[in-house]
C-alpha cells in the first residue's frame, strides 16, 4: 500500500502537468485558428465589399463612356449617360437636330377666292422633301441599370419641309374675278403651309420612331440586354426588343 502511495504522488502531479500543458496548446490552437479566421473574414470582406463593388462600378463607368462614344461616332452627338443614379457624361451635341429620315412627297392644293359671286381658283402641285427627326435641345439621356438600358427622348418631329422647285399652277378665273400676281404669291404660300401641315401629320414620322428605335437596339445591344424607351409625356415603357 505504501508503494501504491508513492506511485500515485509521483503519478499525479505528471498527469494533471501533462493535461495543463496539452489545454493550453489547445487553447493557442484555438486562437490562432479564431485569429486566422478573423483576418480571412476581414479580407474577405474586404474584397466583398470594397474592393468588387468598386471594380464593378469601375467596369460600368467604362462601359458607360464606351456606349457614349459608339452613338457620337454613328449620331455626331453625345447623350446624357447615367449609371444608376449617378451622371457620367452630360449631353453634349455641336448640332441641335438630329435628322434620322428623309422623305419625298407630292403635294396639291387648291387656292380660291371668291368676291360678289365670282370665284377664282389656283391649283397647284409640287414635290417636298421632308427632314424627320428629333430636337437635341430636349432631353437625350441613357441610364443604365439592372443590364438594361433606359433612354428617354422627345417624340419626333418634321425638322424641315423644302420645296424642289418644280412648282407649277393651273389658273381658273372668275367672270369679273381675275388671278393676278398677288394671287399667286397668296397661293404659294398657302400652299407651303399646308404642305407643312400635311408633313406634320404624315405617317412617315412614325416611320423615323421606328428608324431610331432600330437604330438604338443596334447600338446598345453589345451594351445591355434590353432596351427600354421612354417617350417624353409617356412614361417608362418597354419599346424595344432584345
């Protein structure tokens, strides 16, 4: 029994050393491994949200001039580009109209005036040409979001109506009420009015809405994956196809 006693002092304290010395290498494990998690999740962090949203936003501002300078290049103009909320480029233009459609027509009107009951006519014909397109004094803007792009414009217009001067009348007098020179220049410039009007109203200026609309899917395509056009006064609706 005295043996068993001396075995266990000596025993004893080598077994609770050895288990002091085992649980604090554990512990300096355990803290070296909180330590190296704590500087993993940092970095991590770090890149997460630091340094990929500004390699993105860096990516976006890029694409953004890339798309600006592929629509001056084909427009001459350059449109007001957003990413999200933030202005990259401003507008920028060093012509006011942007003509996308030229259009040909042949116009008839008919001048009368009449005067204690004699009438008296001047017909005429002629052939316009027609300029359609959009005002760059009004807003032009591109916004990007959400690999989509938003672009807002005005509604087209006729920019010009010019006469190819090949003008010609046919007179029919009245019994008393003759045409004179003064007649004529009345009627000629009635008949550029209406020849006007006639273009303001035409179907051909839907026609250069959907020459742009064309024209901007070709030039945003490499960009976004779709197109979205907002006319002024319509509000933001889907126009344009992948």
């Amino acid at each position: 029994m005295s043996w068993d006693r001396d075995r266990a002092a000596i025993f004893l304290p080598s077994l609770t050393l050895y288990f002091s010395v085992r649980t604090r290498h554990q512990m300096s494990r355990n803290l070296k491994l909180l330590i190296a998690l704590i500087v993993v999740g940092t970095i991590s962090a770090y890149v997460i949200f630091v340094v990929l949203p500004e390699q993105l936003a860096r990516k976006s501002y890029e694409g953004a001039r890339t798309l600006a300078e592929d629509i001056r290049k084909a427009m001459q103009f350059t449109p007001e580009v957003k990413v999200e909320n933030t202005i990259v480029l401003n507008q920028q233009t060093s012509v006011f109209e942007l003509s996308v459609l030229d259009q040909n027509f042949e116009h008839r009107y008919v001048w009368e005036n009449s005067w204690l009951g004699s009438t008296k006519k001047i017909f005429i014909s002629g052939t316009f040409d027609a300029k359609v397109g959009f005002d760059l004094h009004r807003k032009f803007s591109i916004t990007l979001r959400d690999n989509k792009a938003y672009v807002q414009l005005a509604e087209p217009r006729v920019l010009s109506v010019e006469s190819r001067g090949d003008i010609t009348y046919r007179d029919e007098q009245g019994v008393w009420n003759w045409v004179s020179v003064n007649d004529r220049t009345k009627a000629t410039n009635a008949f550029f009015r209406d020849a006007r009007r006639y273009a303001d109203d035409a179907p051909f200026v839907n026609d250069a809405k959907s020459a742009m609309e064309k024209r901007l899917r070709e030039l945003l395509a490499p960009h976004v994956e779709e197109v979205i056009i907002d006319y002024e006064g319509q509000g933001i609706e889907p126009r344009l196809q992948r």
